[in-house]
C-alpha cells in the first residue's frame, strides 16, 4: 500500500513548524501495528514533503510511505522504495522497484535481546502462544513458535523498523537541525536539535546490542 496518510511516525520524520502531537502519532501507529503492516522502507531523503516556504516558515515532513505485511515481503522479497526529487509537486514521489537478487536468502529468525527491553513484547507473546486446537504437545509447540516468531517479526519491523536505516536518517535530520541552529541559534532550534540527536543516540545504543549479540 503506498499513501500519503498525512501524518508522521515519529517525531524525527518532521523539521520545522509546531510542536508534534504525540496522541496523533500513537493513533496512527496503533492502526498501523493492528493491521499487522509495517514500513517497506526507503532510500534516499527521509523527508518526502515540504511545505514550499524558507528559513523560519519551513517545513519538511515524512508524509508518504510504503506499507506491506509479512506475506508480502515473503512473495517479493526484493521490493524496493526510492524517494524521487520534488518537481511539480511539494511531494516527493515512490518509486517502487523489484530487484530479484537482493532477496534470494532467506534470513533466519533471530530473537533480539533488546527487545525485552520493550513493554508491549510481553502482550505480543501473550497474544500469539496460543492455538485453537488440540494435538500432540510436540504438535502444538511447533505450531505455537512458528505463529509466534511471525508476529514478532512483524512486531519488531512495526516498533524498531530497520535501525540502519533509522540510524542513516536520524543523521540526516541531525545535520538539517544542526544546519537551522547555526542559522538561527534560538532556544525553540537548540530544543529540537538536542531532541534529535536523543533520538540517534538511542537508536546508536540498539546497534550497539545487535552487534554484541552478533
């Protein structure tokens, strides 16, 4: 499904303009996350609209996205999602490709370590250790896990997202508002400049688990 759903996902997928409202962005993750959808990812710029304006008056946001559910990436695992430059329009257009070899290996399931660290994995474990029918024990546990690691998988691309790539464009936002305070070195600017840069330092910290439990 790709959209404009006129709404963020986080609070470094916009620069500039008022202050996000949290309650707007927990909506849409809710919806999100009970469809059992995730993001497809991007490449290039994170911000796919702006506001046509400059200097104080300017907005960027991340309005347009590309979203797909396990069955999807499992179909065509190479699926590929470029933002385009702005021309004619103040947003950006998605460009969807399939390239074949970047998806022939399947990758195994992984348990990550740093998601107990999340309070919603306890009621995505809940929720999926069940079945609906009576079998064998062996059966039955086998047919628990696989359901469970689907929904995790699906959990975790919902929650975290790729943190490469999270980590690729926080950096970029970090520049655009490091850019805006030596411009204009308010404290509104420094405020949301030391917000972001919070934002890459956790996602840093989550990198730095996955390597130590690769």
């Amino acid at each position: 499904m790709e959209k404009d759903f006129n709404v963020i996902w986080d609070e470094e997928e916009k620069f500039g303009g008022l202050p996000v409202h949290i309650n707007e962005i927990d909506d849409f993750r809710h919806c999100i996350t009970t469809c059992n959808l995730f993001d497809l990812g991007f490449k290039e710029g994170i911000f796919t609209w702006w506001n046509g304006r400059a200097e104080e008056d300017c907005i960027f946001k991340r309005l347009d996205r590309c979203l797909g559910n396990m069955e999807l990436q499992q179909l065509w695992p190479g699926l590929e999602i470029n933002h385009l430059s702005k021309i004619g329009s103040n947003h950006s257009p998605m460009h969807l490709t399939y390239n074949p070899s970047t998806g022939q290996i399947k990758k195994a399931f992984r348990f990550l370590n740093f998601w107990i660290k999340h309070e919603s994995l306890l009621d995505v474990v809940k929720e999926h250790w069940k079945a609906d029918f009576h079998a064998n024990p062996f059966i039955l546990f086998n047919h628990k896990m696989k359901k469970l690691k689907k929904a995790l998988s699906t959990w975790s691309k919902a929650t975290f997202g790729d943190i490469f790539q999270r980590i690729a464009s926080l950096e970029e936002v970090v520049k655009v508002h490091e850019t805006q305070f030596e411009l204009n070195p308010t404290i509104q600017n420094r405020e949301r400049l030391q917000r972001v840069q919070a934002n890459l330092i956790r996602v840093w910290a989550l990198e730095e688990e996955f390597w130590k439990q690769k």
